[in-house]
C-alpha cells in the first residue's frame, strides 16, 4: 500500500491525480492533505500571488522568484524579499 492509496478518495474528487498529489509533496514540500484537497492553481493563486506582488515590488523578476524556491529552496517570503545579487564589472 502507497500513501496515494491512503489518500486517492480524498484526492480525485478534488480533481487531483497521482502525479499531482506526489509532485506536491516530494517537489513542493506540501503536507498530505494540502496535496490532497487544495485544487489545481488554488495554491498558487493565493499565497504564491502574494509573495510574487512583493516581489516585483523588489525588482526580482517572476522567474527569479520561482527559481529561488524551486531549485535554491527559499521560503516564498525569502524568495520575495531577499535583495538581488549585483554583479560588479
């Protein structure tokens, strides 16, 4: 038994598959019942929308943003505020 098997009733009705529930998890760091009941783009739509309206407040690019929370993990908050790296010439 799988943790998608403990969780697929509650997952498909929200129109969330398997691939979906386990890349929130193991990509995301999302709890199981985040992964599991939050619909697609709910998420994202609220706090990720938030912290990205920082962001471009900062100056920090959109890409910049979600790159320094994928692939560096930083919190949405660290990725939003934290100022940019200046390259000197």
């Amino acid at each position: 038994m799988t943790i998608w098997d403990d969780w697929k009733e509650l997952a498909e009705p929200n129109g969330i598959n398997r691939k979906t529930f386990e890349c929130r998890i193991w990509n995301y760091g999302w709890t199981y019942e985040e992964a599991s009941t939050i619909p697609k783009n709910k998420k994202r739509d609220t706090e990720y929308r938030k912290w990205l309206k920082v962001a471009l407040a900062n100056g920090i690019k959109e890409s910049t943003y979600r790159s320094r929370m994928y692939n560096y993990g930083y919190t949405k908050e660290e990725a939003a505020t934290r100022p940019l790296r200046r390259v000197r010439g």
